[in-house]
C-alpha cells in the first residue's frame, strides 16, 4: 500500500519535472526567436542607417531629437547641483576675459590695416575667404554626454541654415565639423575626434599635409610632412582648401607644437595643439560653406 | 497588454530623458552614468528576457537618435545583454549580490557590444584602455545600483496588469 502510494507520488513528480522542462523549453525557443528577431530588425536599421549621403531614417531621427529638445530644456534647468561651482568658475573665466580683452584690443588696431589691404587684394583677384563667407552663431547645449562621442550639441539646427558638413569655429580656430543637424539641434564631431581629418597648409612654410584628432584632450596629429621641410613650433596651420575640400581655406586649425623627425619614419611627426579650446566651448560660429 | 506596453514605454522614456538630460552633469572616474542601459538591465531582470530584449531595442534606438552614430548601434549590446541577464535571472534567487553580478556582467556585454558595433561601421576608434576602463566603472557603478533600480522599477512594471509576454 504504502509502496503503491510512493509510486503514484513519484509518478506525479516526474509529470511535474517533465511539464517544468517542456514549458521552460517552449520559453527557451521562443526566447530564441525573438532575440533573432530583433537582432534581424537591429541589423537592417545599421545598414540602412550608415548608407552614405542621406539617411531615410534622418527624418525619424530629427523627429526624436527635435522632441526631446523642448522637452528637455525645461527638464535640464531642475537639476540642483553645480550651479555654485558654475558661478565661480565663469567668474574667473571673466576676469581672464577681461584681461585678454585688453591685449586684444591693441591687436585689433594692427589687424584693421592689414584686414583693409587684404580686402582691396582679394576683391581685385576674386578671392573667396572664410571671412567672406555668412556664419551662423550658435550655443553649445551639451558637451559629449556619452563615453565614447565627445562632440557637442548646438541649439540651432537646419531652420537657422545649418546643414551636415559645415565647419564650425570660434574666433581662435576649427572646433569641428556638422554631422547631423535637425530642425532645432546639431551635433558637432570635434577636430579631437579620433574619426576626423583635415588637409591643412602650414602657414610659414607652406607645406600641406594633414591633420587629425587623437582623441579627447589630446592634440592634433599633423601627417604627410616631408623631413626636409621647414615647418616649425609655432608655426600657424590653417586649413589647405584644396580642391575638393570639406573646409574653406584659411580656416585656423591650430599652432605647431613640435615637429619632429623620428628614427625610421620617412616623414616628419608634428603635434598641433588645436587653435580653439575645445573644453570651453559656449558660442561658436557654424560657417555656411558647402564645398 | 496596453497597460504593459505603456509601463514599458514610460520606464525607457523616462531612463533616456534622465540620461539625455541629467546625466551630462554626472560623471564617475571620468565616465558618464549609463542610466538607460542600467533601465534596460533592471527590466530584464525583473520581468525576463523577452520583455527585456524589446525594452533594449526601443532605448537603443531612441538613445541612437542623439548620438552621431548609425541607428541600431546601441541596440545590439543592450539586445545581447537583456536577453542573458533575463534568461538568467528567471530561474535565480533575487538576492541583491545576484542582481549586482547580473547587471554588471550585462554592462560589461552591453559596452563591449557598443564598441565592437561603432568600430566595425568605421565610426569610432578608441583605445583598448579607454573601452576597458568605461567597461569596469559602468559594470561596477550599474551593480552597485541595481539592486536600487529594480525596487524602483519592480512597481512600475508590475502594477495592474500581470507580466505574461
């Protein structure tokens, strides 16, 4: 009897353990099907998202961002810490403005005269300069709010004339380039950017090359110099213009900071720090030159 | 199931206006708070992998439209991760160590996802100190918090209707 009721017990839990395997299978599967799924629906949207020239996501995404932006501003001002630090700060940068002011301002009587002549001599042979060409000046929202993107997010977008591929400066030189621009918003990808790449024109020595970022907080890596030439510390780089550029020429880029020929290399290794200080950005000046 | 659907969208929102907003003022060890994906994560553990892995494609892809990179790059990381800490995390204690581990580990996953994805389209190159380091605070930072997350997130997700995808 007892036996008899041990078997049926036993029977029972093994019906148990079978339906927990079956229904806990049934799960796995379809647990299964769904990551392939999503991973198919995933994959397509990266295809079809890093086809070159323009994306048919663009739209959605400008949506997205265009949406979160006014919602966002007002969100963004409830944050409660770091406004003493702010005040502090933007103190000290004021009393360092102030005194660049001063020095500046006796540069700006030198620089007039020699703006005069420049104008005479490039409207005489129909030179088109950086100077010459309209600017968009815009507000620095956000600064690299991700850890692998250190670009930064402007507050004007494609309805203030800004499209992708427009470079964009302060008054001391290239901060980066527009890569993705919605109705409100752009993105800025950073001339510190390990992705980006410029042909520049050494302003002493005349030799181009290029120039490109290392990453956040380090300084531009200057290529394609021959060890013969005559490129130097201090030495001004601006952007070439050659045909076919990304960026107008005379586009400050940076200073030389050293030019080294190293060992084996057949050319020489020149570190440019970059012209516009790229950790305290607020206004900047997205310059309307499509090439 | 609306009902669901609607507690789902208002957690991955909610995570990527926190984000988006908030979290540029926080960085911990040089590395920015990753509040989606640790939404992401706390979901997948609280209601499995199935629910998990649509929360990870739906912040993915919202997360994407504010970055510079092809839409769908954050999604596999976050795909991979909520789909094995949910499958996990089914048949596993709710101890708070266990939580931690999970999510850490799906952080460390979800990172390396992102990188491997961004580098393999040519749009990020990055040094291996740079990836590990984001890597270890996150997963670190993310298991700290995730015991805390899910007490947040478990009523959210649980009220009114029954969790049954």
């Amino acid at each position: 009897m007892c036996g008899a009721v041990r078997s049926i017990a036993g029977t029972a839990d093994l019906d148990q353990f079978t339906l927990n395997v079956t229904v806990r299978s049934s799960r796995t599967t379809r647990t299964r099907r769904a990551l392939v799924a999503m991973m198919l629906l995933v994959a397509t949207l990266l295809v079809v998202d890093h086809q070159p020239g323009d994306s048919p996501l663009a739209p959605a995404r400008s949506a997205v961002r265009d949406g979160f932006a006014s919602a966002g501003s007002g969100l963004g001002s409830l944050w409660p810490f770091g406004d003493g630090a702010e005040v502090k700060r933007l103190e000290a940068e004021n009393a360092q403005l102030r005194t660049d002011l001063d020095a500046a301002r006796g540069e700006v009587a030198k620089v007039a005269d020699v703006e005069r002549e420049r104008s005479r001599l490039a409207e005489l042979f129909d030179i088109k300069t950086p100077n010459d060409v309209p600017k968009t000046v815009a507000r620095v929202i956000k600064v690299g709010a991700s850890n692998f993107d250190d670009g930064i997010e402007l507050d004007k977008g494609t309805d203030s004339g800004i499209r992708i591929g427009m470079p964009v400066e302060t008054g001391a030189g290239l901060v980066g380039r527009v890569v993705q621009a919605s109705r409100s918003r752009s993105t800025v990808q950073l001339v510190s950017d390990a992705t980006f790449a410029v042909t520049v024109r050494y302003a002493d020595s005349g030799d181009v090359g290029t120039a490109s970022g290392q990453g956040a907080g380090k300084n531009l890596r200057g290529d394609l110099v021959a060890l013969d030439s005559r490129v130097h510390a201090g030495e001004l780089v601006v952007t070439s213009g050659t045909d076919g550029s990304l960026y107008p020429a005379g586009l400050v880029v940076g200073k030389v900071k050293t030019a080294e020929s190293g060992g084996t290399d057949l050319r020489k290794r020149v570190d440019i720090y970059p012209g516009a200080d790229l950790h305290r950005l607020d206004l900047v000046a997205v310059v309307q030159w499509q090439p | 199931m609306k009902l669901r659907n609607a507690q789902l969208a208002f957690v991955v929102a909610a995570a990527v206006v926190v984000q988006q907003v908030l979290v540029p003022h926080v960085r911990l060890l040089g590395v920015y708070v990753d509040v989606v994906m640790l939404a992401v994560l706390s979901v997948a553990l609280i209601a499995g992998p199935r629910i998990g892995m649509v929360a990870a494609v739906a912040a993915g892809l919202v997360t994407d439209a504010f970055s510079p990179f092809p839409i769908g790059t954050a999604s596999v990381g976050l795909l991979l991760s909520a789909a094995l800490v949910g499958s996990i995390s089914e048949g596993a204690d709710e101890l708070p160590w266990v939580s931690a581990g999970l999510v850490a580990i799906g952080s460390i996953i979800a990172t390396l996802g992102f990188v491997l994805v961004a580098a393999s389209f040519d749009h990020l190159q990055t040094s291996f100190f740079h990836v590990v380091h984001v890597a270890v605070v996150l997963a670190v930072v993310n298991g700290a918090l995730a015991p805390f997350i899910r007490k947040l997130v478990r009523p959210l997700m649980t009220s009114g209707t029954r969790l049954s995808w």
